[in-house]
C-alpha cells in the first residue's frame, strides 16, 4: 500500500481526520461518520463498522477498533447511528435505555430492511470519495452489528470480508439470519465468548456454520457479552488488514 513505511522501514503513524455527516435514505436522515488518514496519497480499504445495540457510532467498540486500521494501516473507516440510536434520538440517553429500546424494535421486527437501506446510500457515498477503494471493503459488526450487518453482507456484493458474531437464533427473530449466513460467501472471522450471557453457544454456532464462505474462522474467547479486548482486538484488526491489504 502507497504510504505505509518510512525509509525506515518503519510503519507509519497516520493521523485519523474525523468527519461527520448526513446520508439521506428514502425519508431517513442518517448520521454518519468517517476516519479519513491524513497525509495518505491515493485509494485506501474502507472498513464499515456497526455499533453494538446500547451504543453509537463514535462508541469505544468502533473506536477501539476504528484507530489501529486508520492511524497503524492507513484505511478509511465510517459508521452510522443505529434505527434508535445516537444522532437518530432527540438526546443521547443512558446505554441501557438505548439498549432496551432497540431490544423492543428488534422483538418487533428490526427495522432490519432500512437499516440495509441506510448502509448501502452510505457506502454509495463513501465509495466516490478519492481516499476510498470501491475494490477493498471490510464489515466488522459484533452484536447488533452482526444483527444488522450480516443480512447487509449477505446482500452487498461491494463487501471482501467480514468481522461478525456475538449473536444467535436463542434471540427473537434471529432466525432469519441463518437465511442470511447461506448467502455469504466472503472470507468471515465469527467471534464468540465463552460466557456469553445474551446469546447461547448453540445459537452462536448454528449461524457460523450456516454461512457459505469456504474461508472462515469460529473463535471463541474468555469472558461475557463485552466490548473485544486484547487478543479479540487484535484478531478482528489483523484479519480485516490481511484480507484488505494492497500491496
């Protein structure tokens, strides 16, 4: 990739220029924001990162993931608000509001279609801008963001690779995502949690094994339904930088 070491042979340090916003979908306004790497010359991977469902889209979950792929591997990263979620609500309520909140819309149906909707007119935007790379895209979405992001990966053919998990059929109106799973066919990491205490292993599984990619990963990590860390942090990093890596 153009500007990723010194003369060194060190990697470069980019700096993540945050900007946010508005994509209009249909008759919805969505928030929107990207990391773009200052200083970097020509067409970077955009990974798009789905947010989990008591959060928004600059919580710690996408930072945490966001800054190492822009500022270590030089990519453009973007999310958006959630159907209930940050800049979408009047005010941004505690997480557990928020959480509860999408946990009914979901029992009620998901807004599972408009969120499609809403990721692909924002990717339609991002994918003219001269800093991204329409040819090397990645989805990371744990969570909510497997909720919303596999049936928007299984329907995406703009999508190379993808970072999903911490979801199952044990949730109402889960099943459908099995569906989803058959139709996706790109390299996937799925991650799970030992002790995860939403979702059931079995649930977990049963969408894994669904999925049609012959390159996939199931890896399972200590611990409950909780923001990646340490080795899952830098697992979901390091395949999306592998499996979107220009040379």
């Amino acid at each position: 990739m153009q500007g990723m070491s010194t003369s060194s042979g060190h990697p470069r340090q980019f700096q993540a220029v945050e900007q946010r916003f508005s994509i209009q979908a249909q008759d919805r306004r969505v928030p929107a924001v990207t990391w773009i790497p200052a200083g970097a010359s020509g067409p970077r991977p955009l990974v798009l990162i789905g947010h989990g469902g008591s959060g928004h889209k600059t919580s710690q979950l996408v930072l945490d993931a966001a800054m190492p792929l822009v500022q270590v591997h030089g990519f453009v990263v973007a999310a958006i608000d959630g159907p209930v979620h940050g800049d979408r609500r009047a005010s941004l309520d505690a997480g557990a509001a928020v959480r509860d909140e999408f946990r009914a819309l979901w029992a009620a149906g998901g807004s599972v279609d408009s969120m499609i909707a809403d990721w692909r007119a924002t990717l339609d935007h991002l994918c003219t801008l001269p800093e991204v790379d329409p040819q090397a895209i990645g989805w990371y979405g744990i969570s909510m963001g497997t909720a919303y992001g596999l049936p928007f990966v299984a329907c995406e053919p703009r999508i190379r690779a993808a970072v999903l998990g911490m979801w199952g059929t044990s949730r109402v109106n889960s099943g459908r995502l099995v569906e989803d799973a058959r139709r996706v066919t790109i390299p996937v990491l799925f991650q799970q949690k030992s002790e995860d205490e939403f979702f059931t292993s079995e649930g977990q599984v049963e969408i894994y094994e669904a999925l049609a990619s012959r390159e996939k990963q199931l890896a399972v990590y200590a611990g409950g339904h909780t923001d990646p860390v340490g080795t899952q942090l830098l697992d979901l990093v390091g395949f999306l930088a592998s499996q979107l890596q220009q040379d």
